[in-house]
C-alpha cells in the first residue's frame, strides 16, 4: 500500500474515488414507497384491501374514484400508500 502511495496518478484516482463515494452517499435520497394501489372495481374491494398496506413503513390513504383517460367514466378505485416519517 505504501507503494501504490507514492505514485501521483494512482494517488489522485484514489482520492477522487473516495470523493466521488462520499457524494454519491450524502446526496442520495431515502428510498420511498408512495405509489398507488392497484384500481379495485367497487368502493368495497378497495376498502377491503387497505388493511393488507398497513406496515412499520407504509400507511394507506383513502379509496378515491379513477376515471378513464378523459376523465369522464368511473373506471374504479384506488388508494395512495404513503411512506410513514
């Protein structure tokens, strides 16, 4: 190691290296789970299936209506999980 050391070339690659390790690591963000559930056909189903998205990380939100892309017709319903903090 004390070889590698005394090159200038080598030495630069490891300090830029490590520099370069060192911001990946403190700009990374935390992961998150917010996404939507899949869209359930009743208001029912959704309900039912809130309770399965419930964990030390994630709580779920209200069932809301989906609609088509023209937003126009109920195409069924959904809810958002959400990352606790």
């Amino acid at each position: 190691m004390k070889k590698i050391l005394r090159r200038p070339r080598l030495r630069s690659l490891l300090a830029a290296t490590a520099v370069a390790g060192g911001l990946v690591l403190t700009m990374a963000t935390p992961a998150q789970a917010d996404y939507t559930s899949p869209i359930y056909p009743t208001l029912k189903a959704c309900n039912d299936a809130r309770p399965k998205y419930y964990s030390s990380w994630t709580v779920p939100q209200q069932c809301h209506k989906m609609y088509d892309w023209k937003g126009e017709k109920v195409v069924g319903y959904a809810f958002l999980v959400k990352t606790r903090y």
